[in-house]
C-alpha cells in the first residue's frame, strides 16, 4: 500500500515539473530570442517620404499642368469711328466739301461744292472760305471737329455769310450742320468750347431791324450748338458798334 502511495507522489510531481518547464519555454519564445527588442513591422501603404523610403508614392500634380498663362487674348477691336486721326485744321478746309447730295448750305446754288484753295466758283456765284475758324468737339465724339465762316456772293450788292460745322470723320472733315447770318454781316471770331459744353461762340457785326442793309451797328457775340443739319443759336448779346 505505502509503496503505491510513493508511485503517486513521484507521478504528480512529475506532471507538475514537466508543466513549469513548458511554461519558462513559452516565455523565453515570446521574446523573439537573446532578448532583443521586436521591431514593429512598415505598413505597406504607408506614403514614401520624399527622398526615399518604401510604400506607396502620393501623386503629385505636373509643374506645368498648374501654370497659368501669363498673357491674356488680345479683346477683338470694335467696329466704329477711327478716333485716332488727330484734330481737323483750319487750313485743311480750304479743300473741304461744302455741300453733298445729303447736306445744303443756305444760299449756295443747288449740286456738290468743294473748295479748290478756299474758294467755288460756278454759275455766277462765288463761295469763300473765311479766315476765321474754331476746332473742337461739335458732335458728341472723341474726334475733333471744325466751325468756320462762309461767303457767298451772288453777283450783286449781297454777299451772305453763314457758319459751317464740318465732323471729324478719321480725319476728314464732313459738312454736317450749317447756320445763315445774313447779308454782309461779316465775321470777327469763332471759339468752340469742348469738351463740354460743346459750343461754338460767334462774334459778328449785324445791324437793327430799322438799320440801312449798307451799314453794320451791332457787334453781336451769338452761342451756337450743332443739331443737324442746322446750328442753333442758344442765345446771344449785342453791343454797339462803329465802324
């Protein structure tokens, strides 16, 4: 019986040797050997960093697809009045159209007239060109136009003198309005006004309603503005006058 009991003893403790040795075999595995440190493994998508490295690369846009252009689309020209011509002049009226199929100048014969060195000349009439002349904006646009005195003698004792508004069409001058003064009322001065108010300001000699048509009494300084085809007198002032 005692011998049996003995059996039993060595037996457990034999169990229980063989369990311990197990459990220190499993602890020194878990330490991955010599007791070095495990080394956490790389995420296989981890983004490479620039220079090197592994994983998967982030995609970076192209230098030039983010260029923008550095010169903008000319903008198309649109059509109108060339206002780039300079101002008319004075003397470049003297070969000017005075009269076209479309616009009349008071008291000159009917048909086209145009200037030859200031003057026309056909059917008995003479027109002349007048020394004095204003340039400025008449019209309303960027170009610069051209008032100025015109004559008319008709072969008698009358010699009608009347303003002219030639436009400023790329530089070529375009009778567009005229105003009558009257016979021998003769013109001192012309100033145009621009851009604002776009006036034309007269000064000529005339006489009263009871005055002999031989003699001129009144200096009269007269405000003109153009509405084709006619200029309008806005208003004016009167002086005395002795030759």
């Amino acid at each position: 019986m005692n011998g049996k009991r003995t059996w039993q003893a060595r037996g457990t403790w034999l169990v229980t040797a063989l369990a311990l040795a197990s459990v220190t075999v499993g602890c020194q595995d878990t330490g991955g050997g010599g007791g070095a440190n495990p080394k956490p493994g790389k995420s296989a998508t981890s983004s490479k960093a620039p220079g090197g490295g592994e994983g998967t690369e982030s995609a970076k846009p192209s230098p030039s697809a983010s260029k923008k252009p550095t010169k903008k689309p000319t903008k198309p020209t649109k059509p109108g009045k060339d206002t780039s011509a300079g101002a008319l002049t004075c003397d470049g009226l003297r070969s000017a159209e005075l009269q076209t199929s479309t616009f009349r100048f008071p008291d000159a014969p009917a048909g086209t007239v145009a200037f030859t060195d200031g003057r026309w000349e056909g059917d008995g009439v003479v027109i002349e060109l007048q020394p004095q002349c204003g340039i400025g904006d008449m019209t309303g646009d960027p170009a610069q136009d051209a008032v100025a005195a015109v004559k008319v003698t008709t072969g008698g004792t009358g010699k009608f003198y009347g303003l002219v508004t030639w436009r400023n069409d790329s530089g070529t001058p375009v009778p567009v309005a005229a105003a009558s003064l009257g016979d021998r009322t003769p013109v001192e001065s012309i100033v145009v006004s621009s851009p604002a108010p776009r006036q034309a300001t007269v000064v000529y000699l005339t006489r009263g309603d009871s005055d002999p048509a031989a003699i001129v009494t009144i200096r009269r300084t007269a405000v003109y503005r153009v509405t084709e085809p006619t200029m309008t007198e806005l208003d004016h002032s009167d002086a005395p006058y002795a030759p």
